[in-house]
C-alpha cells in the first residue's frame, strides 16, 4: 500500500491508475480508523478497481480549537489497519498541502440542510466539511465516494453537493456499524470513561425506543417525546435533540407511511455524539387512510 504526502503525487497515481482503466473508489476519513471506516473500505473494495483512502484532519470542520487538538490521530495504526483491509493508496497530507494559503477564500456552502441539527450545534462545520470534501474529490478523480450512513446529515449533504455541482461521482451510504450493546462506532467513543461509555448506549436505546413506538402507530410528537425521555433518563447524558424526519431533506415529514430518519444527538462528558435509524411510521387508521378500502 502506498502512503502519500503531497498532492501532485497523489494526482499523477490516481491519474495513471484511470488510464490504465481502473475505476476509483474514494474513501474519505480523519483517521482514528474503526470498524465502521473498514466497513467502508470493504465496500469500496468490492465495487472499485483502485481504493484510495485520505487521512486528513480537517481543521475547517471544527469550530472549537479544543475538540481540533483532542481528535486522536495515530497515523502508523492507521496505514496498518487501511492495509489490512485492502486499501490500496492513502493520501495523508498535511494542514499546509491542502490549504496553502491558509483558509481558502472559496468556500462551499450547504444550504439549508446544513441549517438544522448539527448546524445549530456547530454552526461552520459543514461548511468545512463540503470545502475540503470537494478539494479530496477534484483531487482523486474518482468514480465513487463511500460515506458512512452515522453522520446522516453529512452524507446527505454531500449526496446535495454532488447532485447541486454536477460533480462526476456517485455518492455511497454505508450502514452503521455498532458495537454489541448498540453504541454506533465513532472516533470520539475512545475519549469516554468507562461510566460514560455505559451512558452511551442512551443514544441507541432512544433510537430503537421512537423506532418501535411508530412502528405501532404513534404519531411524531409522541416518538420524539419517548426518545427524548429515554435520552434524559441517563444523568451522564445531555440531550441536544431527537427528532424524526424526512431522509433526503431532514424535514419534518407530513403524512404517514413514508420511510423516516430517526436522529439524536448528546453530549456525554468530553464528546458530542450523534446516531440514527431509519424507521417507518404505521399508519394509526388505515381504513381512513384509504377511501375505497371496506
Ligand atoms: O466524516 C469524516 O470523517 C469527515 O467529515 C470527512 C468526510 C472525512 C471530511 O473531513
């Protein structure tokens, strides 16, 4: 597996590997790598020819210089474990090579999805997020780009992105892995103690919780109210939200039936964790839903 530094290395590789026909899958990371990061490399190994992965700790995206500095990074583990799990290259820049001139004066801004949840909390982070996630794809030339379904709001704003641009890349949702008692993988999970860890699994249990109350036919006032009780139930656990909404415009949805995305989002200690379901709401009457059913 090759590691590169410098981004006309990485150019000229990815550019002889299209010539020579191979198809490109990108795998976008900040390091730290976990099951969940493999997953997607597992994913990009089976649809792609050539797997590219970056490492890049993008400062862009963090608004608090605190939370920037504390993101672990362990390059060596990293290159060990991308290697393992079929990755071909990695492009591991740094600061300085991505954004030579300090903070670029272009910048890609969102829109509306980047407004809500995770925007209240973090108000530039997606903006950081798209700025740097068009840089990797101008950089790579890939065919596909392999995003983990744990940061919905991300995915679905890079899936707009591409779709907004016209950028020549498919966009790929991976599903989340989670550990056995639910807690979804994430590089912050390492920065918990261990009582807060337990806390944790809050996040999921609200999820399954507002899952399964729509499932039997309650409205979504009622599923947000129950996992948000879940959530405060937990003392180690502070509630930011928990709400169910539309996938691709993280809207509320109007009318039952339709496919819906549960999310929640916690602070627990040192870290800002997030996680989501998918999930259906039953309709409560079905006869009244349909006029010429008897
Ligand atoms: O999901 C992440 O790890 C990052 O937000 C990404 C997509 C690599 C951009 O820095």
């Amino acid at each position: 597996m090759e590691l590169i530094r410098e981004r006309s290395a990485w150019r000229s590789l990815l550019e002889k590997r299209r010539k020579r026909g191979d198809s490109i899958g990108l795998v976008p990371t900040m390091g730290a790598l976990h099951a969940g990061h493999l997953s997607l490399a597992t994913a990009a190994v089976e649809r792609c020819d050539f797997v590219a992965m970056t490492i890049f700790v993008n400062p862009l995206q963090f608004g608090d210089e605190k939370d920037l500095a504390a993101y672990p990074r362990d390059l060596g583990v990293d290159l060990q474990t991308a290697g393992d799990s079929g990755v071909h290259a990695v492009f591991a820049p740094s600061v300085g090579e991505i954004y030579p001139f300090g903070k670029p004066s272009t910048m890609v801004r969102p829109g509306p999805l980047a407004d809500r949840l995770e925007g209240i909390a973090r108000p530039s982070h997606f903006e950081g997020v798209a700025t740097v996630v068009t840089k990797l794809f101008a950089l790579s030339g890939a065919s596909a780009a392999f995003f983990g379904e744990k940061d919905f709001q991300q995915l679905a704003i890079v899936s707009r992105l591409v779709d907004d641009l016209d950028l020549p890349i498919e966009v790929v949702g991976c599903p989340i892995v989670r550990e056995a008692d639910g807690l979804a993988l994430s590089s912050r999970n390492r920065r918990l103690s261990r009582a807060e860890r337990q806390a944790a699994t809050a996040l999921f249990r609200s999820l399954e919780t507002g899952r399964l109350a729509l499932a039997h036919g309650s409205d979504l006032d009622t599923a947000e109210k129950m996992m948000m009780a879940e959530l405060t139930s937990e003392p180690l656990v502070t509630p930011s939200y928990a709400v169910a909404v539309e996938p691709a415009t993280l809207e509320r949805p109007e009318g039952a039936g339709r496919p819906l995305r549960l999310l929640v989002a916690a602070t627990i200690g040192p870290v800002r964790l997030i996680d989501n379901v998918a999930a259906e709401q039953r309709g409560s009457d079905p006869v009244a839903l349909d006029p010429v059913a008897s």
